[in-house]
C-alpha cells in the first residue's frame, strides 16, 4: 500500500471515531439540559390572607421583607362574609398563579386558607398566624366554645343588608380593641384599627369546614403567647394535631403588625421546607449543574476510550 493510501485510511478512521464521540458529547449534554419552562428552582409565591375586623394592609411590614428576600406576595382582600363564600374567592385567586405557593393566614383567615387549598396541588406549605385551624365539621363558634377567649365579650351586632339578602355584622368594640386585639400595639395605633375595622358576618364563625387542607399539606403556625382574641391553648390544640412546625412568641393577637420580624421568618421556613422535597446539593451547585458536569464527564470518558480504541486499531493495521 501506498503512503498516500495508507494516509487517507487513517484518516478517514480518525474522522469516524472523531464522529462517533461528538456525537456521544451531544447526547450526553442534551439529556443533561433542563426542559423548557423547568421552574423546580423557582421561589413560591406567597399568598397573605388576612382575618377578621382587618385588610391586607395590615401584612404591610411582612409584604416590605418578604420583597426584600426576592418573593412574589399577593395580598387579597379576604370578602369576610362567610367561610364558604370567603374560601372559594381566595380559591379562585390561587387558580391564577402559576408556579408553587406558600398560603398564609392571620386570625379568622386561617380557616379560609384551610378550605381554599384541598385539592390545589401547587399549593405547598400552609402558614396560620395566631388562627383558626378548623377541622372538618368544626366551625369558629364551635372551637371559641371549647377555649374560650375575651373576643366574646369585645364584639357588638350590625344588621347589614346587601345585594337582596341581610344578615349580622360582628364590630369590634371600640374600647376593647387596644385591650383585646392590639394590646403590644401604642394605643393611638389601635385606636386607628378600630376606626377603620373591617367587619365581618356572623356566618364566617357559624358556617362549618367542609375540607381541612392542613391533613394534607405540611403547615406551620405561630402561637401568640399574649393573644386574647383566639385563646393560645386553642392555637397550641390545632397546631399539635396538624403536626405543624410551630413558633410560639410573646405577642397579642396582631403578631403581624406588632413582630412583622418573626412571622416573616416564619414564613421564610415554610417557603425554604415546600421545596425541601427536591435533591439538596448545597455542596455541589444545582440539580441541573451536577447533571451537566456528570454528562460532560460522561462523555469526555467515550472520547477518551474512543481515541484509544483508535489508537491500537491503527498501531495493528498500520504498525
């Protein structure tokens, strides 16, 4: 054989086996790369339900430090007209989110969360802050029952009548706010929320839950160890039987306002515990970094064996 044959034979078995590892390369990283529109890394949205005799304003200091740690808040206006009718509106409002959610309520908006959640599976982690944690067949009347607090002696009874039907609206008393809800509050700050109360209809109290999404979804809870507005006994019963992760801090029943600090922190742990179900590799980059290096290992590895392959197959073709 010729040089010049023996020249474009090994050339043409260089190019082959040349050949073959790109193509393993390319393979090996197009397995390594993610899907389009993978967002398993992407921060939850937190959804802020406020309670009763009160509106999203008063998550005001949490929403400031929860932007400030790079979270998507939505605070809604929680209706305050009944626990059928409040759950499925703050339902509808998750259907609008794309991506995980971290649900968090204050007060009587605890038992709005517990209804609004069943069956939203991007719904991770629920958060209760000083609330109501009704189980099925429960209602806020039937659980003051069981642990009484000084709320029952703070409220006066508005008719109301709206939209063809009436019922009764619970105010807080102006006298009592300060004592009863905000006590860890100034005073004049409490007086403000009394004048600008929001009320709510007997029927948030009275109506039962029909779903208790907190058997199904890990919780979290704060226990303000001063509340008199939601008994703490009461908060400690429901957060012990939801196996929730809980916090207990001195504080009256606006722990949202008066330690904005704490709840947000807490909040914080149920966002970093709904993704804690992915691979943790804080010692070697993301998910999708090991993944890369792993295939482009992969790959270096066949090029590598490639070119000694080829190696011998020359060296006893052509020696």
């Amino acid at each position: 054989m010729t040089a010049l044959a023996i020249f474009g034979a090994r050339h043409r078995i260089l190019r082959a086996h040349v050949t073959v590892a790109g193509c393993a390369l390319a393979l090996c990283m197009a397995s390594a790369a993610p899907a389009d529109g993978d967002t398993s890394g992407a921060k939850p949205t937190v959804v802020l339900v406020h309670g009763a005799f009160a509106d999203g304003s008063s998550w005001d200091e949490v929403i400031a430090r929860l932007g400030r740690s790079g979270y998507t808040v939505i605070a809604p206006a929680n209706p305050l007209r009944g626990l059928y009718n409040d759950s499925t509106y703050v339902a509808s409002v998750l259907d609008s989110i794309k991506g995980p959610v971290v649900l968090v309520g204050h007060s009587y908006g605890g038992a709005v969360i517990s209804s609004a959640a069943a069956g939203k599976p991007h719904v991770k982690s629920l958060v209760y802050v000083s609330a109501l944690m009704p189980d099925v067949g429960e209602s806020g009347m039937s659980l003051a029952a069981r642990f009484p607090s000084e709320l029952g002696t703070a409220t006066r009874s508005v008719p109301y009548r709206e939209g063809g039907r009436s019922g009764t609206d619970l105010y807080l008393k102006r006298d009592k706010v300060h004592q009863v809800f905000a006590a860890d509050l100034p005073e004049r700050e409490a007086n403000l929320l009394g004048v600008a109360q929001r009320p709510i209809a007997t029927t948030a109290f009275s109506e039962k839950a029909k779903v208790a999404a907190w058997k199904a979804i890990p919780s979290w809870a704060l226990v303000g160890r001063q509340d008199k507005t939601i008994n703490p006994d009461q908060e400690r019963f429901q957060a012990k039987r939801a196996d929730a992760h809980t916090v207990e801090i001195n504080s009256s029943h606006v722990s949202l306002i008066a330690h904005p600090e704490a709840v947000t922190n807490l909040i914080l742990q149920a966002a970093a515990g709904s993704s804690s179900a992915q691979p943790s590799l804080a010692t070697t980059g993301s998910v999708h970094d090991v993944r890369v290096e792993a295939g482009i290992a992969g790959a270096s590895l066949l090029v590598g064996t490639g070119a000694v392959l080829l190696g011998r197959r020359l060296r006893r073709r052509f020696p």
